[in-house]
C-alpha cells in the first residue's frame, strides 16, 4: 500500500536524527570557527602588544651572518687599536731614550711602567672591541652553521687591510684590492649555498649527535693526530720543530673542537633565552669546560707560531687550516650538509676555495709599514688621502712616527716628468726640415 501525504514513524525518526546530526555539525563547526578566530585575535593582539614574532630559519640565519661579519670586522679594528698603542710606546721609548736613567738591576719594576702599553687607553679600547667581536662570532655559531661562521673570518682580514692604512700608516696594495675582490664573491658563494634551515639542537639532541659514529671517528683521529704531532715536536730536531704546518696543525685541532662547543653552548644559551632552559643539564657544563680548555691550546699554540714565523705566513696558512676543520666538525657532528644538494655543496666550497686564494693574496709579501722604500708603485697610502682624512687618522697623531713620504712613487713621478721635459725639450730643438 502506497502512502499518500503522511510519513511513517520510521521515516519521521531517521529524519529527526539526521536534522539533530546535521546542527550538531553546525555547532562544532561554529565552536571550531570560533576557537580559531578568538586564538587569532589573540595571537594578532599578543604580537602587537609585544612587538615579537617567532623568526624564520632563514632570519636566523641572516642574523648570524651578519654577527660573524661585524665581529670580524671589530676584531680587526681591535688588533689595529692594539698595534696602534705599541707604536706609541715605541716612540715614546725612542723620544725619552736619552732622557732615561741606567735602571737599578736590583730594583724592583712594577707591574704598569711608565712605558708599557698598558698605560694607553688606545690598549684598552682594543681589548673591549676585541672581546665584543669574539662574542659576536660566539652568538653567530648559535644562528648560522659553523661551516659558514668559520670561513666568514675572511671579513676581519679585508678590514684589517683598509683600517691598517688609516691607523698605523700601512699600504694598500692592488693585490690587496684583487685578494679583497675574490674574498667577497667567495663569501658570497658560503652564504648563498650554504644550509639556511638549520635547527638549534637542545641538550639531549646534543648528546645524541655526540654518540654518532662518524663524530666518534672523527673524534678518534683528531686525538691521535695531537698526541703525534705533539711527540714530534717534543723528539725531533729543531729544523722539524720549525715546521709551521706542526703548529698550526695543533691549532686547528684544537678549534675544531673549539667550534663544536662552541655552537653546541651558543645554541643552548640560545634556547634558554627564548624560555626552554638548558643551563640545568651537564652536557652545557662539559661542552663549556671543552670550549675553554680548547681556546687556551689555540692561544699558545698560535702565538708559538706567530713569534717563530712570519705573520704573513701564519695568517693564510691559519685561515685554511682552521677552515678546513671547522667545515669538517659542522659536516660530522651537526650534519650540515646532509639535506643540501649536490651543485649546492660543491658551489659551496667554491667560494671557500675563492675566500682562500682572497686571504693568500691579502698576506702574501706584506712590506714593512715602515720602510716606505719597500712599497710597490701603485698602492695606496695615507698620504695620498684627503687632507680631512688625513688629519683624522690616528698615525699623524703620533709623534715620532708620522708617515714619511713615498719614495718609491715620488721617484717613479720625478723620473717620469724629467723624461716628459727631455723629450719635450728635444722636439723643440729640432729643426723644421
């Protein structure tokens, strides 16, 4: 039997319960719209009233660059401040050399004479600047990957080269300029292709990358590598001991280990202040103690080599090596070429190979600053600068060692005049035929 104009009970209940289905939907769907609109407000509310809003890892990243480069840069303004207080006191020594008494040999000196450098606020000043870029470069491991950190040192050697020829009266050469060129395309390279999505790794991620296999086998022959070059240096002969790769060999052992604790504390100070606290686990107090005892080797280590060889030895040869090591604790203990591509990693250590070849140029053949004699026809120096630059640099300040004039470039423009005047005079006493 057909039913006309009435429904049964039972088509009456399905539908009921499907009408109280279907506002149950709508309501939890209101419910859900209204959470997520009122967290929204909210958020958009707790942002504006704070100013903060979580940074990408790419803003991290930049953030850390941009740490590592001013630090260097301050580094090398402090070395320039540093070296600037010693000529003072050299002059000082030379101007007062026939005013000062024959010393007691039995009298006691004290700690800060009249003489040393200590006394210059100049010293000082270099020691705080100095001691502000090395945090800079410490917080930039926390942001950015070591690899990228380490060979962006270069920076501190291009800024030594153009504050050195304001501050203490040194030449600015065209292999300066060149080194500078391929430096800046190199750390360009470092900083496009290298790992830009990093995560900062916590006390207990720490440990785990500290069981890996390949940190274990790194760890293994880096530990080896020291003890045997450490017995060679102490059981061989002195031409073998004056090896420059043996000491700065040690040195970049040492900052290998260096860079690791390094980032390892920078990122746990990291997390702690944006609220997760990783101060309380030991893991920060080992990896603090490492950081120490490691900076302490590299400082005596490389001052062994740098009061045995020549600076523009050491510098270049330093560079590398440190480079090369850092690059190799980042790869092994933080993985930080594991997610990039295979044209990213090898445009990576192209412009490591180019920040190289920048820093060899730089150095190489450095001339005395002041034996003016030595420098090469073309360089630039203090005094071919305007007289307000001239006038606000720190080396016509200090008397007894004011820049003496460019001999070299002096001759090569008298030469070059006379010549001109000589062949001028000989055009003109020669008869018209």
């Amino acid at each position: 039997m057909i039913n006309h104009g009435f429904n049964s009970p039972h088509n009456s209940t399905s539908e009921q319960s499907g009408l109280k289905i279907h506002e149950n939907a709508l309501d939890n769907t209101a419910r859900v719209m209204t959470t997520t609109l009122s967290n929204n407000v909210s958020n958009v509310s707790t942002m504006a009233a704070t100013g903060k809003q979580r940074l990408t890892s790419t803003e991290f990243y930049m953030i850390g660059v941009t740490l590592s480069i001013c630090g260097n840069i301050i580094i090398a303004v402090a070395l320039n401040c540093q070296k600037l207080a010693h000529r003072k006191r050299t002059a000082q020594l030379d101007q007062n050399k026939s005013d000062e008494p024959t010393p007691d040999p039995h009298e006691s000196n004290p700690l800060i004479s009249h003489t040393s450098y200590l006394r210059y606020s100049v010293w000082w000043a270099g020691i705080v600047l100095m001691a502000v870029g090395e945090i800079g470069n410490f917080v930039a491991y926390g942001f950015a990957p070591a690899s990228v950190v380490a060979p962006l040192g270069s920076f501190a050697v291009i800024a030594n080269g153009f504050v050195a020829m304001i501050m203490n009266n040194e030449s600015l050469r065209m292999r300066d300029l060149v080194g500078t060129a391929f430096t800046l395309v190199g750390c360009f390279f470092i900083v496009q292709f290298s790992n830009q999505d990093e995560e900062i790794l916590n006390s207990i991620q720490i440990i785990q990358h500290l069981g890996n296999w390949q940190f274990i086998i790194y760890m293994f022959v880096q530990v080896i590598g020291f003890a045997v070059i450490t017995f060679i240096r102490s059981h061989s002969n002195s031409e073998t001991r004056s090896s420059v790769l043996l000491h700065l060999a040690l040195v970049s052992i040492a900052g290998s280990f260096t860079v690791i604790s390094a980032k390892a504390v920078s990122g746990m100070l990291t997390l702690t202040a944006a609220g997760d606290i990783q101060v309380v686990f030991p893991v920060f107090y080992i990896m603090l103690a490492i950081l120490i005892i490691t900076i302490i080797y590299q400082v005596k280590y490389l001052n062994e080599a740098m009061a045995i060889f020549d600076i523009a030895v050491v510098v270049p040869v330093n560079f590398v090596m440190f480079t090369v090591s850092a690059i190799l604790a980042g790869a092994l203990f933080y993985d930080e070429f594991f997610s990039q591509s295979g044209i990213a990693i090898l445009l990576f250590f192209f412009g490591c190979s180019l920040s190289i070849i920048g820093v060899i140029f730089i150095t190489g053949d450095k001339p005395d600053p002041e034996d003016m004699d030595g420098v090469e026809a073309g360089a630039l120096h203090l005094d071919m600068m305007p007289n307000f630059i001239r006038s606000l640099a720190p080396s016509f300040k200090i008397t007894g060692v004011q820049p003496k004039p460019n001999n070299t470039q002096a001759a090569t423009a008298t030469a070059d005049e006379e010549k001109q005047q000589q062949e001028h005079n000989s055009a003109e006493a020669t008869p018209l035929q």
